[in-house]
C-alpha cells in the first residue's frame, strides 16, 4: 500500500517536469494538460471506469470456434477450469520447484509495482522460494522464470486443444511466481498468449491495441509499455487515459486466459501466486489489423 500512497504523492504534487516513465526526447506537447480534478485521477489502472466483462467459457471450444470467435477478431477470452488438464497443475508445487530447480540461479525484481528496468537481484530458485513468503519481504520479491530451453518443465504443459495443430507455432514458456500483491505495468507482447493459472488469483485489465495513443505508447522509455502509472492514473500528465475503454477480468487457479498478440494488459495478483506463459504464433494472426485505421498505428509505441 505504501508503494501506492507514494505513486499518488508523485501524482498530485503537481511537478511540471518529464513524468517518470516517459522517454527523455519525448515532444513536451505529447503529455500534460489534464486535470486533477478528473474522476479516476491518482486511483489505480483497475479502479478506472469504461470497464466491459471478460469473455468466458466452461468449456474449451473446437478450433473452429476459437479461431473464429477469438482468434479472428483478435478477442480475449478465459476457459474456466481448463488449466486443471495440464501435467504440472498439482505437480508444480514449491517442494518440486525447490528439488528440481532449486541451484539454479534466477533474476528476482525487488519491488512488486512493477517498473520496466527496475532493480533485480540474483539468488538461487532454492532461496527465492525460502525468502518470498517473509513478512520483511512483503512488498519485494517476485521472480519471471524462462523455461524456453528447459524440455523437462516444458513436459508439464501444453497449449489446449483447439490450439495444438500444424498452423499454430510454439514461441516459448514463463514461470511468473509470487507470494501475491504484484501489479505489473501496462504492456503487451508480441505473439499470443495464453496464462496458465496453476495457483492463486489475478485480477487483469485488457486493452485494445485502437487504444494505444491513449496509454501513451509512443512516449514511453520502454517500448511495447504505457508510462501511465498502473497504481495511481496521473489524469494531469495523462489525460487521454480516460478515454480509454477496457475488459476487466479474473482469473483463478485451474483457469487459462487467452490474450491476443499486442493486446494491451495489466495484472495483479493476490495469494500465493504461480502462473505460466504460453506463447505462440499462427500464421494468419495479424489478418485482423487495419493498415488504414490510424489508431491501430504504432500499436507498440
């Protein structure tokens, strides 16, 4: 909560220089003119209005339907439930993480807001599993894990059903894990998506790539994030944010949400909390973007 009331503090006092997070050689015309006074100002990303349910089913489709109802037009979508299939679900406990991986050594980010090129330290998976759950650690520590090289976690998990055929190509895989209370920036990726939830609960914000001059992609330091504040909105700095219309979602352990490539999304997650990325690529998945609509433009920035 402290990180928040500081986001908040940096929110209202009103300082006219670069805003954190947006790039150095930013045109000073390209932020600024907001008001304080605009409802959602200093309030987090997800407390923000405009917010439509997630799409979800209590079944996995056929690749018929998926492809047409979601992949086509570029849709996200959670299948309740559908994680409980996988191999590592009830296999992947921190007992098996620690004696399978524990020497090896990972990067670990320090601050659970997270901020693109924030500090990490290195540490054994053996000590980071030991140290996450620490009173004293409460606001630290949260680890992203590459599995992409690893063939025997890779085993664990597979891509469901409708997804497994000759046109759909598998990229890579990530372990995101924490003891809860991380909020990740305003970002997206480049390539499908699906989250696996094998413990724990998230709380997601999913936005259409039409609204990318919205989050202030082009000025952002980093590329493919929104320097928008995903604690505390700074509507002053920002105020385009506000128009911004999104899909709000939750997801909890055994679920699997599907996120279209470049859709934009920030996730926050509470309790013990394990979850991995699935990413692939298929062949026709950019058919759905618009060359001639303006506000798809430079979707990442």
């Amino acid at each position: 909560r402290r990180r928040a009331l500081a986001a908040v503090a940096a929110v209202v006092s009103g300082v006219t220089a670069v805003p954190p997070r947006v790039a150095e050689d930013a045109p000073r015309a390209s932020w600024g003119g907001g008001r304080a006074e605009t409802p959602g100002h200093g309030q987090p990303m997800q407390e923000q209005g405009g917010a439509q349910p997630l799409a979800e089913l209590l079944e996995v489709p056929s690749w018929d339907t998926f492809y047409t109802d979601f992949v086509r037009k570029n849709r996200p979508v959670v299948f309740r439930g559908a994680a409980r299939s996988q191999r590592g679900f009830e296999k992947w406990t921190d007992e098996y993480l620690r004696k399978t991986w524990g020497s090896r050594k990972i990067h670990v980010e320090l601050n659970k807001s997270e901020s693109r090129g924030g500090q990490t330290l290195e540490m054994p998976f053996r000590k980071f599993l030991e140290e996450m759950y620490s009173p004293q650690r409460s606001g630290e520590l949260y680890a992203i894990v590459d599995f992409e090289s690893d063939d025997r976690a890779k085993a664990d998990f597979h891509l469901p059903e409708p997804i497994r055929c000759l046109e759909v190509l598998p990229q890579s895989m990530t372990l995101w894990i924490s003891s809860g209370g991380t909020t990740s920036v305003l970002h997206h990726d480049d390539a499908e998506n699906v989250l696996v939830m094998l413990a724990g609960r998230k709380t997601v914000m999913l936005v259409h790539q039409d609204h990318a001059q919205d989050t202030y992609a082009r000025i952002a330091e980093h590329p493919g994030s929104s320097p928008v504040h995903q604690d505390a909105v700074d509507l002053e700095a920002f105020p385009r944010f506000a128009n911004v219309s999104w899909i709000s979602g939750e997801i909890g352990s055994g679920d699997m949400l599907y996120i279209p490539h470049t859709y934009w999304h920030q996730v926050n997650s509470y309790g013990r909390n394990l979850a991995v990325n699935l990413w692939w690529q298929h062949r026709d998945d950019w058919r759905w973007w618009d060359p001639y609509n303006r506000r798809e433009d430079r979707a990442g920035g």
